[in-house]
C-alpha cells in the first residue's frame, strides 16, 4: 500500500444522488443499477448503501442476484438479461427475483424449467433500440401467452430508451408512446426511464406512471447515481449530483527536462520549453485509460495540469512546471472534485461508464464514511 494509488469510494455522495432519482422519480420506484460490480464501485457495498433508499436493484447477470442475497440484501431484484437455461429460472425463483424476458427462446426455457412456485417477468418491448425486446407486434400474444402460466406473474413491460442523453433527442418520445400504448392496452405498468430520460423527461409518462394508478411502476437509474452525468452538455454538478469516487496516486519522482527533450515511449511529447515533468504511480495496468496520453486532465495540490507523453502500464507523466511546490509523496488526482470523469472520459473518447467499470482490482480502495 506504500505506492499509494488509490480509489475513495463516498458512500454519503451515493445516497445523495439516489435520494435526486427519488426527487425525479415521483410515485414510480427507484431501482438502482448496480450491475458491472456497482459502476467500479463494489456490488454489495453500493446496494448495503442504498438498500433504505432506494425499492430495488437491477443486475445484468444471476451471479450478481446471488452475491447480493449471500451478502444479506432482501430487496427487489431485477434480473436485466434473464435466464438463459432451466437451471437459472429455478434459481431466480428461488431466489425471488424480477426476470427480464427478451425474446421466445427465454419464454420457451422457462417451460422447461417446471418451476413449482410461480416467478414475477417482466416483457421487453423493442420499441426502436433494436438491441433486446420483443417486436411491439408480438406483445398481445406473447401477454396473453405468458399471462395463461401458473408459474408466471407478468408484473409489468419495459423498454430501454437510444438517446435519452442527448441533447437533440427526438426518439424517446416515440419509443415511450409505442410502450404506453401497449401498457395501457393490457393495463399494466411500466418501465423505461433511465438516469437521462429522469433529468430530461420527469413527468409522469415516462416514468411509468399511468394516469389511474402509480403501483408497479420502475425507473432505473444508473450512471447519477455514481456522480457522473447522463446528459449531454450538462455537467454533474449542475445537475445536483455529487462525486462519488475520487482516483489518485503518488507523484514518485520529479524530473527536470530541457527544450526539445522527449518524455515517454514512442516520444510522442517535446517539451517547448525547460519543464518540470512529474511520474505519478499509475498506468493502465491501474485502469487509468491509455488514451488519456498527452493532455488528459490531472490535478496536484489543487492545481490543473496535465499529462504528458504516453500512458504507461504502471506510470504517466504530468506537467509540473507552473506547479513549483508539487514534491515527490504529493497525491495526483485523475479523477475526482477538481477533475471530473466526465472530462477525462470526453478527452479519451469515450463515456465516464467504461473509466468507473475499469480500474483494476491492485488499486487500494478507500471508503470514506462521511456526511454529503
């Protein structure tokens, strides 16, 4: 632990953003989206968080559903991508889940599981993603279908909205009417918000709230709740999110480099003039992105700078030469309060989802028990 590369997890910071979805959310329950061990941040940890805050939880996987009910989390669980043999539809009802079902295939294993207590599904529609979901056509038959089964408890449909997070969007609006309609036709709820459509759509409809009853209906927050922010051009902080994580590491050495010198592999980077370049103790084998190579912003003794030359598997350099007090032991913020994912993601092409998923299990993690 003496390299000091490290990643604080805020679990204050967590609740505040789960309590802005419920703020959004309304009537509708919050399913917080801990898939992908928590967005970076820990399974269990994030769900023994928020279990007081929040309805339920969505994972994409069964093994997650059982890590959560071994570590002692009773609430709803939405199981996003279902079954995929007898045995997983015998464990989700063991297990008490919400399965997603997505397409026939799924519907047809689970008659062959020969379940002896029934299980709550929901259907996906495809109402333009074109990803998982069942044609909107199908739906009739396929309610009717799945409503005939004793072992079935059809609870509710759902979607997952294209481009909910960007600014121009004008697809959501036609992907909720599609499944609006079909919800009111068979008088069921619904779930389609995501993080964006909460910030960009909160009125009733598209958090799934029909005009004569508000019960069954799910929003399913993901990315607000980890402090980074779902919607294009808006910042976090404007949003009223606050930083759940902040990664760091230790500048291990200080070099002075002339004019014209090259840092790095590859020597991608000259310096234009004398510089002081900092080796900070962490690389993409740290999960810190390679693309973040020259001029990823960095902060140091609560200054911005940047990187310089390549990323290397344990190591980057960063500009010290405006910064004169920066020393060998001073802690390197790659992401955090004075830079955030979203800026540092935007810079390596692409999303704060991928930076928070992909640090490395070396990094020594750090809970930070304090109020938000």
């Amino acid at each position: 632990m003496t390299r000091g590369t490290q990643l604080e997890i805020r679990p204050a910071a967590l609740i505040h953003n789960a309590e802005r979805a419920a703020q959004l959310a309304g009537d509708a329950a919050v399913y917080a989206m801990i898939k992908a061990n928590g967005y970076g941040h820990g399974l269990t940890l994030v769900a023994h968080t928020l279990r007081d805050y929040v309805g339920g939880f969505g994972v994409a996987v069964i093994e997650e559903a059982v890590a959560l009910r071994e570590s002692g989390i009773e609430s709803p669980l939405m199981l996003l991508e279902g079954c995929f043999d007898e045995g997983e539809w015998r464990l989700a009802q063991q297990l008490n889940l919400e399965v997603v079902v997505h397409n026939i295939e799924q519907i047809n294993t689970l008659a062959a599981a020969h379940l002896t207590d029934s299980v709550a599904v929901w259907l996906k529609v495809d109402t333009g993603m074109h990803r998982l979901g069942v044609p909107a056509e199908q739906v009739p038959t396929l309610v009717q279908q799945l409503s005939s089964r004793s072992e079935i408890q059809l609870i509710g449909l759902m979607t997952h909205f294209a481009c909910a997070d960007m600014a121009d969007d004008h697809t959501s609006e036609n992907q909720l009417r599609t499944l609006r309609s079909l919800a009111e036709q068979f008088a069921l709820p619904y779930s389609a918000a995501n993080s964006a459509a909460l910030f960009q759509y909160s009125e009733n409809a598209f958090t799934g709230r029909l005009p004569e009853s508000s019960q069954g209906a799910r929003v399913r927050p993901g990315i607000m709740l980890y402090g980074a922010s779902p919607v294009e051009g808006q910042s976090s902080a404007a949003l009223d999110l606050q930083v759940t994580q902040q990664f760091s590491a230790r500048l291990i050495a200080v070099n002075c480099v002339q004019a014209g010198e090259a840092v790095g592999y590859g020597a991608t980077w000259l310096a234009s003039r004398d510089s002081r370049i900092g080796i900070v103790a962490v690389g993409y084998g740290d999960g810190y992105p390679r693309h973040a190579s020259n001029g990823a912003p960095v902060a140091v003794a609560g200054m911005r700078t940047r990187t310089v030359g390549r990323v290397s598997m344990d190591m980057i350099a960063i500009d010290l030469t405006e910064i004169v007090d920066a020393k060998v032991g001073d802690r390197v913020e790659l992401w955090g309060d004075l830079v955030s994912i979203d800026e540092v993601a935007a810079f390596c092409g692409t999303i704060s989802y991928e930076l928070f998923c992909q640090v490395t299990a070396r990094v020594h993690r750090v809970i930070t028990h304090g109020k938000a």
